[in-house]
C-alpha cells in the first residue's frame, strides 16, 4: 500500500510495514478498568500505521478519542490487548526500561519540578538510560546535551532556572533533554498546548527540521488541526477509540469526515502547496 | 556546564567528615569531668592514624565508655533519621515529607511502649532486658512499614498518594494507640515513656544493638544512594521518571523499604527524635543543591552533625540535668523550619 492511501478502520495495513519501517502499530487494541473486575469503561480498536525515519505522524481527533492513550501503548507504558507495537522488530512494552528509553524519548506538557533545576541540569537528565542506574556525567554526555540544546536554539539558557524561562523556552529544553536521550522515536504529547501561535510554529519548524536532519522517526498527539496538516506527513484521525483514517493531511482532512468527528461546521481548503487549511464556519444563530 | 563528579562529592564528603569530627571532639570535651580539647584533638587523631593506640588515661574511661559510644549512636541516628527524610521527600515527591510521615515511628513507640508494659512481668535475664524495648520498637516498626505497604498500594504497585495517605491514617492510629498505652502505664514508668517519644539518647546500648545499627545504616543507606540517579528523575514525577529509563516500581519499593528500616532502627534505639529528617534536607539542598548524588551522603554528615550537636545541648545545657535531645531539635528546628518555609515562599 502506497504511503497516503486512506486505511480504513480495522483494515490490514501491514503491507505498508517494510525495513524502512521504524515503528509499526498492528492492530493494537487496548480496554482500560479502573478495577479489573468491572468492564471496560474506555476500549482503543484494532488501530495500525507506521511511521518511517525521518516521519512526522500527528495522532488527531476530540478528547477522549484514545490519542494519548496511542501514545502510552508506543511508549510502553501500557500493554496491548491484542496486536503488537513493533520498533525495529522489537515489542515496546516487552523492552527494558532502561533499554526502552535509549530508543524512545517522550516530550510531555510540562510538569512542575518538586525542586528548581538550571537547564543544563535538566537536558543532562536525558544522558540517564545510558549507563548504569548509579552514575556521573562523562565529558561525552555534556557534549551531547550541550548539543541538545544548540540544535533546539535554547544553548543560551544553559545556566538559567527552569521555573524561570518561558512556556516556549521550556517546552525547547524538554525536547532538548529528549534530544539528549538519542532516540530513534521521538513521542509527543500535545507538546504546544499552552504556547501562543508564534511559539508553536516555532517550536514545530524546529521539530520538522530536526525530523529531516536526524531522521527522527515521530509520533505528535495534538489537537491543531491547521499546524498538523502543516508539518504532519501522515495523519491518523480517531474517534471515541477507533482509528479512523490514516494517511496525508490532504487525504484525511475531508470537509464530512472532520465534521462527523469533530461536531462542528468546518470548511476544508486545499493550499497552493498542497496542505490543508481547516477553518470554523460561523454560526449564522 | 558542570555536572557532578564523583571527585566533588568525595572532597564536599571531606569536608563534612571534618567538620563532623570537630563537632565531636568538641561534644566530648563537654560534660562533668573535664577534658582539655587539644589534648583529646591529638590523641583521637593519633589513634585515627594508628599513631597510638588509646586515649590518654586521665579521662579515657569517661571517654571511651560514656561519652563516645553516646555520640556514636547520635551520629548513626542522625545519619538514618536524615537519609530517610530525605528518601522521604523525593518517594513521596514532597518536601514536607520526613522519616515519620508513614507511621514508622508510632508503630515503633507503640511496640517499645508495649514493651516497657510486658517488660517488668517477664523476669528476663539482664542482657535480653537490655534490648526489649529497642526490640519491641523494631517489630512496631516492622509491621507498620508492612501494614502501610499493603494498605498503600494500587493496582499491585506503590502509589506515592495512596501511600502517603495510609501512612498518615496509621500513624493517626498508632498515636492514638500510645495515648492509650501510657494511661495504662504506672506513673513510675510515664516519664520514661514520654523521654522516649521526645527522643533519648542518654540510655546505654548493649554492643549488639550498636553493630546492628551501624550495619542497618550502611546496608540502608547503599541501597538508597545506588538510586540516586534515579530518584532526580522521580523529582519530576513518575511518568517522566519511567520515560528516562527508571524502573519506577522497582526503585519506590526499595527507597521505601530501605528508608523505612533506616527510620525504624534509629527510632528503635532513641525513640522519635523531630525535625532533623525534615530540616537537615532542606538545609543541605540550600548548600548543595537538588542532586541527590550530593545530597544523600550529605544529609548522612549533616543529621549527624545536627543531632550529635542537639544532644551536647541537650546534656549540658541544665546540667546536672538532663533535656530530651528532641525537646532540642524541636526548640531549634521548629524556627528555623519557618524561616526556611518562608524564605522559600519569597
């Protein structure tokens, strides 16, 4: 199957899955219980897509929709009911901690520090699967932070205070301690949600450049619709715990289906370079 | 960009490890019978090196007999007491968090109150008389570190909330469990008691109870220093921790067993002494920053500076009597708790 052909849900995709492939997603479905004896009160369908080096994948589709859920199950926090999660031929959550984050860094929202760390501090944090569980930074790992950093843009607040720089600046020193991790998968969850829009073009025109620079292969939970038809190369919609679609911002991004997921009047542009424009349509009540 | 070396912590140890023996030469200089300070200084360096091999006789008994082993078990105590405090703050992801935050110290004044009841009906020979109540302590302390492990799981695994919660309600119930316990002591007994819960380290420790807290101490405290690295990264949560390649399970359960032991054995042997687990962190993380690296071996230094201190007061002070070395801590350590707590808040 070509790449950007539409994936109906519960198809078969795995004809996609080849050894440029870094990460697969086959068939993965998940049912969560707060207690095991109660039935499920969420379930993740049969959800597949693959994501190659060099990729960015925006996981998209309205709270509750089991994004973020996607993105544990990748990240080996959780384990699949049914189907597997490949990278590299090897299952994620079957991986060592250890080993699991030498390949996979995840970039959360921000969370608050018990105790004020400088920045360099921080990024070094993500030199720690590389050694043993007791140890001290080498000259190689701050080199290899130091560089973190140059590649984000935020080399110039090595020595500042976390809880002292911006929404934008922290969210850059969190991708640069995922940086510093060397991962080949890079996971993001909802990494713009309190910036402003410069700050997120920025910080996703940064992300994409790495992308093609260091061949990150990259899954995105986000809810901008417009900025992942932007930077996206591949889309997978979800609805209520089903994988909708999977392919191009172009050819998932269809006036309907937005409408049905998202409950609301949409107007789906196609722009000159060939991305999506979404737009909300005024209610005339 | 300068992370931490091992180099650094071992000279900034250097330097807490002196300051730590001056406080000691000083603490044993004080007390009935006079002691000249530069004299005692070159016989413990003399004997340190191997340079002699005893303390001058003119006070060498009072030394060796009275007031080291004393000092020694405020060191240990101290050391445990402020380890686990500041294992505490970061299992929990809390700096109010302190050795007794889970109950281990009531469950403790519990079994050693409940011992110091049973004691007297028993007719026990000497030597086993001598470590009741340190043992009674110890199983206190032992089953309420099981007792709050059970209750504070979820889903089979440690919950820091949910832990934190339970180890609060069984240290309610313990302490209400105490209260009980001295209305039904004789009035004889009650000032012991209360000595006890205050913190006492003026009563003598049979060898046994000294190797097995010492031994306590080193085996705890590895433990917990072989997760330094890993417990920076549960400063910033769970999640994030996991994410960075910590086995999350795996370190809260041996950071909240090994912290625990270390909180049941001091307490054990010098009942619950107050604000050294809470403060001596917080004060060492204003010196040496956030990483626990640094501040496990430093908060080791630091809680036996502080108590070995607290308890030279707290025998010197209204000498011939005597105060509870935690009456000491808490005096001091409640204002300069607040001054740190607002200091922090500005």
């Amino acid at each position: 199957m070509a790449r950007g052909t539409v994936v109906e849900r519960g198809t078969q995709d795995g004809s996609r899955t080849n050894a440029d492939t870094r990460l697969s997603v086959e068939q993965v479905s998940y049912a969560y219980s707060p207690n095991p004896s109660q039935a499920p009160i969420f379930t993740l369908e049969a959800t597949s897509f693959q994501v190659k080096p060099g990729e960015i994948v925006a996981v998209l589709g309205p709270n509750a929709s089991g994004k973020s859920t996607v993105l544990k199950l990748i990240a080996g926090a959780l384990q699949p009911l049914s189907g597997r999660i490949l990278m590299n031929g090897a299952e994620t959550h079957l991986m060592e901690p250890r080993a699991r984050a030498q390949r996979i860094a995840m970039v959360q929202q921000e969370s608050p520090l018990l105790f004020p760390a400088k920045v360099w501090e921080f990024v070094l944090q993500g030199r720690h699967p590389h050694g043993k569980s007791l140890r001290f930074e080498n000259d190689g790992d701050v080199a290899i932070a130091k560089n973190a950093l140059l590649q984000v843009g935020a080399d110039h607040l090595t020595d500042r205070w976390m809880d002292e720089i911006s929404g934008g600046e922290k969210q850059r020193v969190i991708l640069a301690r995922a940086l510093a991790q060397q991962p080949a998968l890079l996971l993001l969850d909802e990494p713009t949600l309190h910036l402003d829009i410069g700050a997120q073009v920025d910080f996703l025109h940064t992300l994409k450049k790495l992308t093609n620079v260091n061949k990150y292969a990259v899954v995105i939970v986000t809810h901008e619709l417009n900025l992942a038809g932007e930077y996206a190369d591949q889309v997978v919609l979800m609805q209520k715990g089903k994988c909708l679609r999977v392919g191009t911002p172009a050819s998932v991004y269809q006036r309907d289906l937005l409408e049905q997921v998202f409950q609301t009047q949409l107007t789906v542009e196609q722009r000159v370079n060939g991305r999506p424009k979404v737009s909300v349509v005024e209610s005339s009540e | 960009m300068q992370p931490l070396t091992l180099s650094k912590v071992a000279v900034r140890c250097g330097i807490l490890a002196l300051i730590l023996f001056v406080v000691v030469v000083i603490a044993l200089k004080f007390g009935a019978v006079p002691v000249s300070l530069y004299g005692l200084a070159k016989d413990l360096i003399g004997v340190l090196i191997g340079r002699s091999s005893d303390i001058s006789s003119e006070y060498g008994m009072i030394i060796r007999e009275i007031r080291l082993p004393r000092i020694a078990l405020g060191i240990f105590v101290g050391a445990s007491l402020s380890v686990a405090g500041t294992s505490f703050q970061a299992l929990l992801r809390n700096p109010l968090a302190d050795p007794y935050v889970l109950g281990v110290s009531y469950g403790a004044a519990v079994g050693s109150v409940l011992a110091l009841i049973i004691e007297p009906h028993l007719a026990l020979r000497p030597e086993i008389a001598a470590v009741f109540t340190p043992l009674g302590g110890f199983i206190g302390a032992t089953l309420t570190i099981a007792a709050v492990y059970l209750l504070g799981r979820y889903h089979g695994d440690i919950d820091s909330k949910t832990l934190l919660l339970s180890g609060v309600i069984v240290g309610s119930f313990f302490s209400a469990m105490i209260l009980l316990l001295i209305t039904m002591l004789p009035s004889s007994s009650t000032r012991g008691v209360v000595y006890w819960l205050m913190g006492d380290l003026s009563t003598p420790m049979p060898p046994v109870l000294g190797w097995v807290l010492r031994t306590g101490f080193f085996a705890g405290f590895a433990l917990i220093y072989l997760t330094a690295s890993d417990l920076n990264l549960l400063l910033a949560g769970e999640k994030e921790a996991m994410h960075l390649g910590v086995d999350v399970k795996k370190v809260q359960l041996v950071v909240y067993l090994a912290a625990s032991a270390l909180t049941g054995l001091a307490v054990s042997v010098s009942g619950s002494i107050g604000y050294v687990g809470l403060i001596v962190p917080h004060v060492m993380r204003m010196i040496f920053g956030t990483d626990y690296r640094m501040l496990l071996p430093a908060s080791a230094f630091g809680g036996a500076i502080a108590v070995v201190i607290a308890d030279t007061m707290a025998r010197t002070v209204a000498a011939p009597s005597e105060l509870g070395v935690g009456a000491v801590t808490a005096i001091v350590g409640a204002p300069l708790f607040i001054y740190l707590l607002r200091r922090r808040l500005a």
